[in-house]
C-alpha cells in the first residue's frame, strides 16, 4: 500500500515540472513569432518609405562620380640591376725608384691637372752627385776648350790628348743627364687630369717601384657594367633607355 502511493507521488511530481517547461517553452515562442511579426511589419514599411523617397527625391538614384582629364601618355615598364661604375683611365701609380717618401702634396678625393706633382722622394743623395759633377764638368769643360785650341788652331799637342778631352767632357754631360734623369724619377706627377681616388703610403714610408702610391681616376670617361637575366634579353637593345641612380651622391641620370 506505501508503495504505491510513493509511485503516485512521484508521478505526480514529474507532471508538475513537465507542465512548468512546456509552460516556458511555449512563452518564448510566443515572444518570437511577435518579434518576427513586428520585423517583417517594419521591412516592409521601409521599402514603402524607400518607393515614396524615390518619387519625390529626384537625386536619390544619381552617384558621386570624379572627372579626370584624361591624355594619352607613354607606359614604360623598368627593372632594376645593380652595376658598377668603371672608368678607362683608373690606374695605380708606381714610384719610379726607391727611397723614403718625402712629402705628399695632395689628399684622396683630390682634383688633379696632367704633370702635376704628387709626391717627391727624397734625393738628397743624387742631388749631391748632380752638384759633383757639375763642378767636375766646368773643369773638363775648361780642359777640353784648351785643348781643342792648341790642337786645332796651334797644332800643338798631340790629337790623342785632344780626344781624351774631349771623351772625358761629353761622359761627364751623359752622367750629368743621366742623374738629372734619376732625380726626376723622385717626383711622382699625375699622367692625366683626374681624381686622387686612394694614397696608399704615408709621409716618411719607403717606396719601391712593385708598391703602388696612388689610385688615379679620370671621372669624365666612366661607364657602366652591370649583369641582365636572359629573360630580358628580347626586350633590351641599342638605344634603350635607362635610369641610372647613385645612391651615395643623391643623384639620377
């Protein structure tokens, strides 16, 4: 008898909540197809509205448009390659003898005239040999003018005497030249009109003729060597043009 009446509790329980749900379940839907009625009500006052606004207002289909004059003009397409600036007149220059470096007259980035002096070499040791001589060649010179006139105006002497004068004057002007030849080879000078790219020794260093002293460039005959992929080969020519930009100098030509 306890039994069943705690089954019909149950039972009656389990109605109670099943009731309350379908309760809730059918107020939310309610409440929507009322939203859904009221949406669908406002749309379609919307599209009234819009159908009246276009009647009355004659600009309401009209755009916002820009005019820009419009002329005809080349299309250029580029690519971009990296080059290198070469010159044909960028040499080193070697001294032509030994010794220290006695002075250099210019700086790196200097502009230079053709036979302009670079650098000197000491030659104190050749101008003192110069000086030698040439005193030993006034008294030659002296000797030989001597001779020449006992011998050829007087007939006195002997010819043998006359010609060894005369041998000793003309070795002593081949030396002479030939030191004067040696000193000049002590000042470095500019072959051609350019720019002192590079100094590669400093003041009081030794120079040798396998040691280069200054890089020289001639800025006025330069050009350009650059590497092109072979896709591009059928679309360049003679005569194409290009822009050249040198990033360090700011400049595009």
């Amino acid at each position: 008898m306890k039994k069943a009446i705690y089954t019909l509790l149950s039972l009656s329980i389990l109605a109670a909540c099943q009731t309350e749900d379908v309760s809730e379940l059918g107020k939310l839907r309610s409440e929507r197809d009322s939203l859904n009625t009221v949406q669908e009500e406002i749309l379609t006052r919307l599209k009234e509205i819009e159908g009246k606004l276009a009647l009355v207002d004659s600009n309401s289909n009209l755009h916002n448009v820009t005019v820009v004059s419009v002329n005809p003009q080349p299309f250029a397409h580029y690519f971009k390659v990296y080059g290198q600036v070469e010159s044909n007149k960028s040499i080193n220059l070697y001294a032509e003898s030994s010794g220290q470096i006695k002075n250099i007259f210019v700086k790196r980035g200097q502009n230079v005239a053709k036979g302009q002096l670079l650098a000197e070499i000491d030659g104190a040791i050749l101008i003192q040999n110069i000086e030698e001589v040439k005193t030993n060649l006034e008294l030659v010179n002296e000797l030989y003018k001597k001779q020449s006139k006992l011998w050829l105006e007087d007939k006195i002497g002997s010819e043998v005497q006359y010609l060894q004068a005369k041998n000793n004057k003309e070795s002593l002007e081949r030396r002479l030249e030939t030191l004067r030849a040696q000193l000049a080879m002590t000042k470095v000078r500019a072959p051609f009109n350019g720019v002192i790219d590079d100094i590669f020794p400093k003041d009081g260093e030794m120079a040798s003729p396998q040691m280069p002293m200054f890089r020289l460039v001639n800025l006025s005959e330069v050009y350009l060597t650059s590497s092109v992929s072979e896709a591009y080969i059928g679309k360049i020519a003679v005569g194409t043009p290009a822009k050249v930009t040198f990033k360090s100098l700011n400049k595009t030509v």
